[in-house]
C-alpha cells in the first residue's frame, strides 16, 4: 500500500540540463509543503500527486494538465514551484513512514518539527537538530525514511504526541516562520527573477524606443506612465499633438504591433500590444 502511495509522486522530468533542489516540510498531521528550486533554462515536467489541487509557480511560464506542470524556465534562468501533499506519508500505528524519489535531484531537504524521533533513513541522511529537525540527501533517486512524534523520555522509551497539536508546526513553520525558511530560497529565485526580467524588459524596451521619432517616444512614454493604457481623449490632451498627428503617430505604431486602438468606443482606447507587455 505504502509503495502505492509513494509510486503516485512520479519523478520529476528535466527536458533540458537543469538544476533541481528540492525542499519538503512535513507536519504532525502528515501533510507536506513541498518546494522545487529550478535553475538553468529550459523546460521542466513535473508529475504531481493525486491530492494536489493547487500549484504556485514563480519566475516561469507553466501549463497544468491534470496533473502535469510543464514550465517553461526563460532567461531568468531561475523559477520555484509549491505545493501541499499528504500522499508522501503513511501511518502505521504510531510510526509514519515517508518515501519520494526526487530523480534528478541535486538536493532532497526535509524539515520536520524537533520533538520528531527518527528510527531509520534509507539511504543514509544527514540530520541537523536546531529549531527544526533537518534531514538531507544529495543526489538522492529515492528517499524513505520511519519516525514518529515524540520525546525520548529518561527510560529511552518515547513519549508520543497525541497529535492535537498537528497544526502547529504547519502555522508556525509555514505562516511565517517556514515561509522563511523553506521557501525563502523560492521566493528569493522569484524575486531576482522579476529583477532580471524588469531588467531585460526595460533594455528591450529602451532598444525600442530608440527607433523612434520624438512623436512616437512621447505617445508611448505617456503609456508607460498611466499603466499601459489611455482613452485617445486623454492622450491627446496629455501629448499636445494635433489630432491628426496623433492619428499618424498611432497608425505607425499599430503597423510596429507597440500599440493597438479598440475603436468600439466613442473616444477610442489605446493600450500595449501583447507582443509588447510581453518584452
């Protein structure tokens, strides 16, 4: 049954020389939070599990059928996905077990909370006890492991938790603590993504409107300023052109797809082309 549930979290797939690092939190009640770290560019295909009904995604393109997410890394050449499992664990009387083949991964890291007894890894990790119990394991095909919830008393028995606290550690890990954390290094990779991608826009842009007439930089300055789109009315008040310059400087920018007018309404509207939104 437990390699039935382990078998539902497929390998990841790399199409492309990426870097994957995976980050898993797990709770009391069994739930995971589950982090990939992607470097590199290309393309990444991730089979995910039964239960996942939701799935964040930073610094990449990403389509979901069913249950695969394709992404589509840029060059950003960064992006981070999340999302919460419980097919990852299984209860057995006291004992949890765990299991999850990360392939291709550079890095496994798995945090659980400090009062978690370990009985067994498979293979071999290497643990870290501080705030949080940390496990990792490099370059791990497949990862299992036994513990349960509990201290070790003076007797060296263990002391169980009776589980009613199992949401603890989720809100004080995950909201903020574990947000922190585990996904600093995701929100991090998102965060220099949007950098590089403002960047590269902004350059894309620049090269752009060099090769334009003073006309066209100032209608589309004036864009840029008031969030990508004005009524024709406003633009022309706001640039001081004359209404048939405006409708030359327009219908250039039209043919070089920077802009597009819905004329469906009495004073047209003027908003960024997708191609352009899209630099």
């Amino acid at each position: 049954m437990f390699a039935a549930l382990a078998a539902l979290l497929a390998a990841a797939v790399q199409t492309q020389a990426l870097s994957v690092e995976y980050y898993a939190v797990i709770q009391e009640n069994g739930d995971a939070v589950v982090v990939a770290n992607i470097l590199g560019n290309g393309t990444f295909t991730a089979q995910l599990p039964a239960d996942v009904t939701e799935v964040k995604v930073r610094g990449a393109l990403y389509v979901m059928d069913n249950r695969t997410v394709e992404l589509s890394v840029g060059s950003s050449g960064e992006a981070a996905m999340l999302y919460r499992t419980s097919v990852l664990t299984e209860k057995e009387g006291s004992r949890w077990l765990f299991a999850m083949e990360p392939a291709g991964a550079e890095k496994l890291t798995v945090a659980m909370p400090n009062n978690t007894v370990v009985s067994w890894t498979e293979p071999m990790a290497l643990m870290n006890s501080s705030s949080v119990l940390m496990l990792i394991w490099d370059a791990p095909a497949k990862v299992s492991m036994e513990y349960a919830f509990g201290m070790q008393n003076s007797a060296g028995g263990l002391d169980e938790t009776d589980g009613k606290g199992s949401g603890d550690f989720g809100m004080t890990l995950l909201m903020p603590a574990g947000i922190a954390v585990f996904v600093a290094l995701a929100g991090l990779a998102a965060l220099r993504a949007r950098k590089m991608k403002r960047e590269t826009t902004e350059k894309n842009r620049e090269n752009i409107m060099r090769t334009l007439s003073n006309n066209h930089r100032l209608v589309v300055s004036l864009l840029l300023q008031s969030g990508g789109a004005m009524k024709r009315s406003h633009l022309e008040r706001k640039s001081g052109l004359a209404k048939s310059s405006l409708a030359l400087v327009l219908r250039d920018l039209e043919r070089k797809k920077i802009v597009e007018v819905d004329r469906s309404f009495p004073s047209h509207h003027i908003k960024f082309t997708e191609w352009f939104n899209g630099l």
